[in-house]
C-alpha cells in the first residue's frame, strides 16, 4: 500500500510541475515577447538551485551526483516539458495571428 502511495505522490508532483512551469512560462512568454525564454531560465538558474540545495560536503564530487534518484529528476522533467510546451504553444498562437501573444 505504501509503494501506490508513493507511485502517486510522484506523478502529481509530475504533473503539478509540468503545469506550473507551462503557466509560468506561458505568462513569460507573453509578457517579455520570447518564446523559449522559460528553458532558458529552467537550465540556468532552477537546475543549479536544485543541484546547490541538495548537495551533501560529505560525498564526493561524483557521489552528489550519482545520489539522485529517479524520483528526484522525474519532477524535473515534467517541469522542463511544461517549458517546452509554453514555448511551443506561444509560437502556435502568435503563427495563428494572435497580436498579444
């Protein structure tokens, strides 16, 4: 029973991840006129943010990293598709004639 809980306790987190980097980005790309801005920030501040949270001074340098698990990078890949996806959905609507976005 536990292991169901776990199960999907990750896929919310996934899918609550994925959907708040798509509003984030979506309301980026709209305000600042740049469509894949929202990966851009994704890989250069929230990735380093996450790496310095976790990091452990006690492990070596290759032990931090072999740490993650793939519940710790699943959450994260849904965050960097819901990116993916404002970007994508910003350049269909601006192609589909859509002056504010």
């Amino acid at each position: 029973m536990n292991t169901d809980v776990n199960i999907l306790q990750l896929v919310i987190a996934t899918v609550l991840f994925f959907v708040m980097m798509f509003g984030i980005g979506f309301i980026l790309n709209m305000l600042l006129k740049t469509t894949f801005f929202p990966i851009y920030l994704f890989l250069i501040v929230l990735v380093p943010v996450f790496i310095w949270q976790t990091w452990d001074n006690t492990k070596t340098f290759s032990g931090n990293f072999t740490s993650f698990t793939f519940v710790d990078i699943l959450p994260g890949i849904g965050a960097l598709i819901g990116a993916y996806v404002s970007g994508t959905t910003i350049r269909l609507l601006r192609r589909g004639g859509y002056k504010m976005f």
